[in-house]
C-alpha cells in the first residue's frame, strides 16, 4: 500500500556520502525533501538532482533539508556528489530497505537489474509526517517540482 500525506514517515539510518550514518530522526523540527532515484551518473538522475541543487537556496530559506537516496553504493554517491556540486546529503539505501518501505523499489529494473530504487519524492513535515507523496513507474519521468515547493512552504 503506498504511501500517503498524513501517514507517519518511516524512520531510517542510512550511510552517507561521507561514509557517516544519517537518519530522518536528525532532521525532526525540520521539513525533509527526500528524493529518490534510480542511478547515479544517469541522465534523468542527474537532471533530477541538478534541478534540486539549483533551487538549493530556497528551501533552504524555508528550514528545509534535501536529501537524496538511491541504491548505488556511498562511494559512487561521493564521486557523482563531487562532480555535480550537490549542497545536500546522498545516501546509500545500498540493502534496498528504504527504497521498500517507501514503496519506491523495481523489482525488476532495465537490463534485469533487480531491486533498484524508483524516481520518488516526499515532503515530510516538522513532525515527520508525510506531506507530499510521489512515486513514479517511468523512470524517464521527473517529480512535480512546482508541486514539492508548493508541500514545503
């Protein structure tokens, strides 16, 4: 069942892109934009998250924190960090637990590739509620961004 505003969010501990262990606890009195993605160093990816870096600024001005999660390992998310000036955490969801609880997980990706995380984006609130919810199937298609900044003011 997925995912809905007004729902709980599920909690985590993940390990980020500097190899130190982040969790949505961290962050409560804080909004939290999270955001999933298929692979890093792909097209769609990239745009993705070059979108999130380029309006970095804003959210930030509205004690909101971005963080972006897929199923590539700390390293490669340090190396496609490193390349795209990202301002915001990566974090590995390396054992796919995340991606599953947020029911942004392919069981079967392209190229027989198994449990990769889906393009996904949440809003969770202050409180840790889900407010915005969006889990897409095509992993070609880019998230609502006029609809996440709309879910953080």
């Amino acid at each position: 069942m997925p995912l809905e505003p007004g729902q709980p969010a599920p909690q985590f501990t993940l390990v980020s892109d500097s190899l130190k262990e982040v969790s949505l606890a961290d962050f409560k009195g804080r909004k939290v934009i999270l955001h999933f993605f298929p692979m890093a160093f792909t097209g769609t990816c990239t745009t993705q998250l070059c979108t999130m870096r380029d309006n970095f600024g804003y959210y930030d001005g509205l004690n909101a924190v971005i963080l972006g999660i897929s199923v590539d390992s700390p390293f490669v998310l340090a190396k496609f960090k490193a390349e795209n000036n990202y301002q915001f955490q990566l974090l590995s969801d390396f054992n796919k637990d995340v991606s599953t609880a947020y029911g942004a997980i392919y069981e079967e990706f392209f190229f027989g590739l198994k449990g990769v995380s889906k393009r996904a984006a949440f809003v969770i609130d202050e409180e840790q509620n889900i407010v915005y919810a969006e889990v897409l199937e095509v992993a070609t298609d880019l998230p609502d961004f006029n609809a996440i900044e709309e879910a953080v003011k």
